[in-house]
C-alpha cells in the first residue's frame, strides 16, 4: 500500500473502546459560591484613649465559581462522580478594623469544548472553546460592613454590623462539545473509522460487528504544505436513533462545530439498501436532531469501492449526487483510492470557509 505523496500522518488523540467507560461527555452538577462574612461590632479599648469609638471590621468576600479550559482534559469523568461544589467563605471582620480574609475562588477544570448550562431553561452561560478561557458561572457573597462604617454624629456608638451576603448557587450541565474541523457520519460500520486510521495515527477499534466505535475518536489530518485539520469519527446513526435506537444521537453535538460533514455511505455488494435511502435516512436523522447540523454542508463519499463488484450501487449514488449538483468522492481505504483527492479538496473548502 502507498501513502499519497501529499498526505502524512500525526497523532493527536483517540478515543477506542478500551475508553468507552471513561469518556463522558454530558453530567449534571450543583455549585455555590462562598458567603460573605459578617461584619463585628466592636469598640477601641485602650488606656488613655477615653471613648475610643467604633472599631469594627468588614467581612471578607466569598470565593467565586470559576470554570476554567484546559490542554490536558478530554472527558468530564472527573465530574461524574463530584457533582457538588462549594467555594470558601469570607473571613469575618474584627475589631481594631481588620478586615476579613477573602475566600478563594474555586477553580473547576474542564476540557476545552465544554458548554455551561443552566439546568432547568438550558440557556447558554459559557461556552469554553479554547485553552485558558474562564467564566465566572457564580459570584460570592458580598462581606458584611463593621461598625466602624455606622459612625455619625448622631450614632457615635452604632451597636450592629451588617451580615455577609449569600454566594449564588446554580444548577448546571456541562456538555462537552470536540472541537473538530471536520466530522464523519454514517451508518454504522460504513468506512469512518477505518478512514480516520489511514488519514491520521488515530487507533480506533475496528470490526465487521455494528457499533464498534462507542466513543467520538479525534485525529488531525496534516499536509506537506504545512497545513492541517481535525477529524472526528461520530459513531455510527441508524433509524430512529432520534427515539434512542442504537446508540442514539447522543455523541452528535461534537459534530454541531464542525465546518464541514464528510456523509459515508457504504457501496460494496454486499449492502442490499439502496445507497440514495440510506443517505437520506442519515439526514432526516440529523434534521431530527438540530438545524444546524441540517444545515451543514456535506461531502458525500461512497466508502468500500474495492469490494463494489458491479459498481451498481456506487453508480447509482454518483449519479444522484451529480444530479442534485451534491460533491461527491468515491474512495478505499484499503487501496487508498481516491484518498488523497477528498482530503486535498477537503483542506481547500475548509480554508475557503476560514476566508469567508
């Protein structure tokens, strides 16, 4: 087997099934921020110093909720298993006009792609898409003033302070959304998996049995001319998979930021469907699913032509395709058919929508 001369291999991260049970993409958690702390009331008592007045300190601020997206996290498993979370609490003032300590922020780490939602509405409140991005999600309390800030000349011995205030609380979801350029959707066992093989070093489980790819698995695509893409392999849709058939349509959120589709459909002889229905099956799915993925512009690729005896299959697709003025690509993984076309005109639309 020959590598086209324009394509090389990198490696950035996958996803087999030995993984399956650690990837988790989607979790349901509580947060509050810290209180603030109270005010004292307090009154200068030294000798000499008759009627020394007010002295009271302010109470500290709490600790904020912060998110923040990092490099080195691929899975919200972490969050799983600790869905409660609670800042630290202001110090509470003190006399001679300290002032109490600020609580600490508390510091959540999450992988880069993940969406903060609010649990009840599903309303946006961040969305994390790039290494080193905060958002504050809950603010703490406000400390309570001391007595000191009540002197007047009418109160010269104010005997109250005020109380911290509450830290917001929220009910969220983390959804965590891959960052790809490009997905792959298709029937299940319709040539993604192996197809990102050959493109990239990701190592996703391949087999002849449905649903061998249980996780998304990620892998960049790099040019001799220096430039590159990401990939992500989206496991297989089948019908009804919007009513839970299957594995569902749960792992298709990676694929709403993707730039562009690549639709694979099987054309070997030993599929009996006809290839139109199935690509059409794939989209009404989609459609089901969300407008924007609808919406997405796709290249259609007819997968397995080494093993497409008569070709009747892959001309049927490629006639329609021609028809309906729709990109199409035959291609092999096996032989290598065809790759290196898809990916080079693959890497120019992607570079024409960057300059759109």
């Amino acid at each position: 087997m020959v590598k086209p001369a324009g394509l090389q291999r990198v490696w950035l991260k996958s996803y087999d099934s030995s993984f399956c049970m650690k990837f988790v993409d989607y979790v349901k958690i509580y947060v509050k921020a810290g209180a603030g702390g109270r005010g004292c009331v307090s009154f200068r008592r030294e000798k000499y110093v008759p009627k020394g007045g007010p002295d009271g300190g302010d109470g500290g601020k709490g600790g904020n909720i912060v998110f923040r997206a990092e490099a080195n996290l691929y899975t919200l498993l972490d969050h799983r298993y600790k869905k409660h979370y609670k800042a630290k609490r202001g110090g509470h003032g003190m006399g001679k006009n300290m002032h109490g300590e600020d609580g600490g922020d508390l510091i959540i780490k999450v992988p880069v792609g993940t969406v903060v939602k609010e649990q009840v509405s599903e309303e946006i409140i961040a969305d994390l898409n790039f290494v080193g991005k905060e958002a504050t999600i809950a603010k703490g309390g406000r400390g309570g003033k001391g007595n000191a800030h009540f002197k007047s000349a009418t109160m010269q011995t104010p005997r109250f302070a005020q109380p911290g205030e509450d830290g917001e609380e929220a009910y969220l979801i983390l959804e965590l959304k891959l960052l790809a350029d490009v997905g792959l959707i298709g029937r299940p066992n319709a040539g993604k998996s192996t197809l990102i093989s050959v493109i990239s070093r990701s190592r996703p489980k391949i087999a002849d049995y449905p649903f061998t790819t249980l996780v998304p698995n990620l892998g960049v695509v790099k040019l001799k001319d220096y430039r590159s893409f990401t990939v992500a392999d989206i496991p297989g849709i089948i019908k009804n998979a919007h009513k839970g058939a299957g594995l569902g349509l749960q792992f298709l959120r990676h694929a709403e930021r993707t730039s562009l589709l690549l639709h694979l459909v099987d054309v070997s002889e030993f599929i009996d469907e006809d290839p139109i229905e199935v690509m059409f099956e794939i989209n009404r799915e989609l459609a089901l699913h969300s407008e924007i993925l609808a919406s997405k512009e796709q290249l259609i690729v007819g997968t397995k032509t080494d093993l497409a005896g008569d070709s009747q299959r892959l001309e049927r697709l490629k006639n329609y395709c021609l028809k309906e003025n729709l990109p199409f690509y035959n291609i092999s993984a096996a032989t290598m058919e065809g790759i290196e076309g898809l990916i080079a005109d693959t890497s120019s639309r992607l570079n024409e929508k960057l300059k759109g």
